[in-house]
C-alpha cells in the first residue's frame, strides 16, 4: 500500500515515511542506567525514540515538504 501510493497524484499522496536514526544504544548502559528489569530498559528505548519523534517534528514544522 505505502509503494502504491507512489503512483498516485502528487497532494493526493498522503504523508510521507520519515525515518530518523540515533546514536547507537548499548545493552551494558540501558542496564547500568534501568538495571536488569526489561520493562524499565525498554521504558529507557522509548525515551531515545521519543526524542527522535521530538527532532522529527521539530524539522517537519520547520522545513514542510509536499507529499
């Protein structure tokens, strides 16, 4: 579905995929920084993903691009 739109009319495309990569994470800080608890280290992920969503909005308000 999301190639398909591709092919449509540009404006009729809807919102464009934007990926956005941080720093890499090591195992050994999220468990220095969480302990060992899975839900606390992932809870410590999201924090990372949150702030890349953060940059990503931050450059679309700033930079808009047509789909």
């Amino acid at each position: 579905a999301t190639a398909k739109r591709n092919f449509k009319p540009k404006g009729s495309r809807g919102e464009p995929v934007r990926i956005w990569f941080g720093e890499p994470l090591q195992a050994a800080d999220l468990i220095a920084a969480h302990g060992e608890d899975p839900l606390a280290i992932s809870r410590g992920v999201m924090k990372h993903v949150a702030a890349l969503g953060a940059l990503d909005r931050e450059d679309w308000q700033a930079n808009p691009r047509s789909a």
